[in-house]
C-alpha cells in the first residue's frame, strides 16, 4: 500500500535518491558538514558587524556635545543722541530780554510755624533715685529733650555683663553668690581662689551700665541682700555693692548663719537647711529681676515645712494622746510638786594645757572653725553635782518629719512665683544663668536644670585666674 501512494505521488521512482532519504538527509555527511560551517561563519559576521555598529552609536550618543553660540548679526544701530535742539534753546533763553531771578533767602516768624503733634503716655516713674543732673548714656526720651531725664537716667537702661564666660544683657540684675563655708575648701582653691571669685564678681559689677538696676545676695545657710531692693547701679551702688561681698569668707566671718531675707508666703514653707539656694532666688523673683546670675558649688538642702493641715492634725494627735496618759501626767505634776534635786559639791583639780594655734586643716562644710585656745595654768575648781535628777516628763508624739526638698518641689516652688509675681503681672519670666564652681554631678544637674527651664545658660567652672 505504501509503495503504491509513492508512486502515485512522485511518478516515476529514482530509487537512487529514495535510498539517499529525504530533503537534507539526501545530502551527503561531507556536504551537511560544508553547510554548517557557512551558516556559522554567516551568523558570525552579521554578529560582528551588528557588535561594531553597536559600539558606534552608543560612543555617539556618550560623546558629550558641543555647545556653539552665534552671535546674531547686528541688524539695527542706535545713533548718539543729539543736543543740538536743547543748546538752541539754551541759547534762546540766554538773548531774551526777561529779567534774571536772583536767589534770596526768605524766613518765616516761628509763630507761624506748626509743630508736629507728639503722641506719647507719659508715665510716672516711682524710684528712690534722685538725678544729679549730669549728662549719663541713655536713650529714649532722653535723646532731644535733655540729659540726665533719658533711659538710662532712671534705672530702664539694658546692660551687657559677662559672667564667668557667661555673655548676655539685662535691665534689672540680681547676683546670687553663695558664701558658704565650702567655698574656700582646699579643693577650690582656699581663700586665695575664693578671692579671685569675688574680684570677678566686682568686675561684673564695675561693667553695669549707670542706667541698670542691681542687687547682689549672698546665702548659706541664710540669706543677706545689699538692699532691700535694686539700685541704680551708679559709682556710689557699685562701691558699696563691692564691699558687701568683700567681707565673706574671710577669716573669723565664715559662711552666714542669720541674714535680712526672711522666708517669702508665697510658695512652698521651708524650714531650714544649707546653701538656701531658695532664699536668695525667692528674693530675686520678688524685686522683680528680669536677669538673675548664680554662682554656687553645691545642692541646695532645703527641709519641708508643715503645712496648716499637718500643724492641725498633729494639735488632733496630741489632744488624744494627752486624753489617754492623763494618768500618767498627773503622776509626773504630783512627783515634780515634791521633788527636791539634792546637790553635792566636789573640788576638781583641773591640770595646766598649753597654748593650741588654729589648726591649718581643710575647712569643711558644717564644721566649727577652729580658732584655737589660749594656755591655762593648773589650777582647783569647784562644781556642782546632782545626785537626784528630776523625773522625765512623758513626751507626746513628736511633729512629723517631712523631708527635704526634691527636684520637683524646688521646681513646683519657683513656678509658684513667677506665676504670681511676673505672669499675672503681664512681665516676662526671668532669665536664669548659672555658674557651678567646682560642682559635684548632683548639684551641677540641679543648677542645669533651673538654666533650662528659665532659658538661661549654664557653665560649671573649676578655677578662676
């Protein structure tokens, strides 16, 4: 059957072909092998090109282009402008028969002249101060209607200070310097380094413009100010101002235990403590400062005062405690009614010491300074002993311990004042600046954090040249 289809399709068979096969198989090995190496050596050379043409175009287009500017040609010129009509008329004016015009001066009678208006309040200025009447640097009304009378005549002149590194400019000044005994350890430099302190204190005082207010505090364990108030920081003001701080922390005047500045109603109560940091800046907010310049070298210690209700719940406590050993007390009225102390006297040889010089040690925070004892002589005396003592009065329950000032009550307290003294009053809060002398970490991150909040700067010195 399939030989018959063949022979239909094909006609007369060539069987040396069919034997061969079909289409390429027909071709011999030697010629299949001919033919594929020309198709290789074809697809090669159109590769080749098609690489070489590749390359061409693509250098072409990173070649970067040139940028050529041709200058347009001039199409159109602009002639020099001709004077010839304006000097004819010139000249025409010059020939003409009308009189000259002499210049000549004109004045006019000052009632016929019309000021401006001035528009301005003018406001009482309330100050202790009376101007001498001599020329001062100022501004403001001052410039034009008189010297002595300007901004500066009457305490509202800015000033610039510099403050241990620290630069700035205030109207009203306060210096808060801490006095206490740990600032002429051995570590900050003694007596002759807290000297230096106060020459550059006095500097910063010398530099205040004679149109500034200023006050300067100092604090320990109290605190004492120059004046009640700000002065005009004049010769006078400085002078005195320099000599109040002179007298600190000198020897036989060592830190301050009493001071003029008595604990403010407002703000948290205190009672007591060391380096009344709080003092001395509650006076400050008080005198209305708007510039407040600290040195100091350690944390504020400030105790907690009792509130009213504390006061009041301890009278509660105290009542009840008296009702529950009325017993008791009444047995102690009735021993202490027929007590008599029996007292014997004794000769006591005391024995001869010799002189003792101040010692030379470190002074230390809280310490006694030694100031030494003369020498005694060897000598009897007599004293007194008791030989019954009284019985104790049983004690009711003691006032409760309310701690010491933290971060925040100190905080909590300053918001307080400002509050009260300066926002109700429309005033801008106070600039804060900080200078901790030889400080420890605790206090140094106390005094950083006051700067902050009151947008001052803060600088922690070791020493003073």
């Amino acid at each position: 059957m399939i030989m018959k289809w063949l022979r239909k399709l094909l006609g007369k068979p060539d069987y040396a072909s069919l034997l061969s096969g079909f289409g390429i198989d027909r071709l011999s090995e030697q010629r299949r092998k001919v033919l594929r190496r020309v198709f290789v050596a074809s697809l090669a050379l159109h590769l080749g090109i098609a690489v070489i043409f590749g390359s061409y175009k693509f250098a072409q287009a990173m070649l970067p282009e040139k940028t050529v500017f041709e200058t347009p040609k001039i199409t159109k010129t602009y002639e020099p402008r001709k004077l010839e009509f304006k000097v004819k008329v010139q000249q025409r004016q010059r020939s003409s028969s009308r009189p000259s015009m002499m210049p000549r001066m004109v004045t006019t009678r000052l009632s016929n002249i019309a000021l401006p208006e001035i528009k301005m309040d003018p406001k009482v200025i309330k100050t202790s101060f009376q101007p001498k009447f001599k020329a001062v640097t100022g501004t403001g009304l001052g410039a034009g209607l008189g010297t002595g009378y300007g901004v500066g005549g009457f305490g509202t002149g800015v000033s610039a200070f510099d403050f241990f590194g620290i630069k700035g400019r205030g109207d009203r000044i306060v210096i808060l310097m801490d006095v206490s005994v740990s600032m002429v350890e051995e570590e900050r430099g003694g007596e002759n380094g807290y000297r230096r302190v106060k020459d550059r204190i006095a500097k910063v005082i010398d530099a205040l413009s004679a149109g500034a207010l200023f006050n300067v505090i100092c604090f320990a364990d109290a605190a004492s100010a120059f004046e009640k108030e700000m002065v005009v920081a004049n010769e006078d003001n400085k002078t005195k101002a320099k000599v109040f701080t002179r007298a600190f922390n000198t020897p036989g005047n060592y830190g301050l235990t009493t001071g003029n500045i008595e604990p403010s109603n407002l703000g948290l109560p205190a009672a007591g403590g060391t380096t009344r940091l709080d003092l001395a800046l509650t006076a400050a907010f008080e005198q209305g400062a708007d510039t407040i310049l600290i040195i100091s070298d350690g944390l504020p210690k400030v105790r907690k005062g009792l509130s009213d209700k504390q006061y009041e719940d301890h009278s509660k406590m105290t009542a009840n405690w008296n009702k529950q050993n009325a017993a008791a007390i009444k047995q102690w009225e009735n021993s202490m009614a027929s007590y008599t102390p029996q007292e014997v006297e004794e000769k006591v040889w005391i024995p001869p010491q010799a002189a003792r010089a101040p010692s030379r040690g470190p002074i230390k925070e809280g310490q006694a300074i030694d100031q030494g004892a003369p020498a005694v002589e060897g000598h009897w005396e007599v004293r007194r002993r008791v030989l019954n003592p009284a019985p104790a009065r049983p004690s009711p329950p003691p006032l409760p311990d309310p701690g010491w000032w933290s971060l925040s009550d100190f905080l909590q307290h300053f918001k307080i004042l400002h509050e009260s003294l300066y926002v109700k009053k429309g005033k801008k809060i106070p600039v804060v600046h900080a200078i901790g002398y030889s400080i420890d970490k605790e206090g140094g991150s106390f005094l950083k954090t006051l700067t902050d909040v009151y947008h001052g700067r803060y600088r922690r010195v070791t020493k003073v040249d």
